[in-house]
C-alpha cells in the first residue's frame, strides 16, 4: 500500500508575517526614534524569517511531509 503523504500549508504562517509587517510599518512614525530603530529590527527579521518560509517550500506555501511513525 502507498503511503499518503501529509500536506501542510504554509500560507497562513505567510499571511501572519505580512500582517504583522503591515501593523509594525503603521505605527513606525508615531513612535520615538529609539523605537523606530526596534521597529526596523524586527520588520528585518520577519523579512528573514518569510525569506526562509520560501526557500524551505520552493516558492510555493505547501510542504509535504510524510506521516512520523511510517519509518517502514
């Protein structure tokens, strides 16, 4: 019997990112300089961690995996 692959999407883990760089990018200019450079940081590192999402599913947002404990 063929084993069945498990299909994982990651978009929602995509959309999350986005969403959160959108808010970060809204409240940027309300916010002191010392913060701004935090803010900066941080839409830094979710460009890096989306960088990452793509490069691990190809440039597509669904990865498949096969079921843990099907070792046979």
């Amino acid at each position: 019997m063929a084993k069945k692959k498990l299909v994982v999407s990651l978009k929602p883990i995509k959309v999350q990112i986005q969403k959160a760089e959108k808010s970060l990018r809204k409240i940027k200019p309300k916010v002191s300089t010392a913060d701004r450079k935090q803010i900066d940081l941080d839409i830094k590192n979710l460009n890096t961690a989306l960088a990452t999402l793509r490069n691990i599913c190809h440039g597509i947002m669904t990865h498949g995996f096969s079921p843990a404990g099907d070792d046979e």
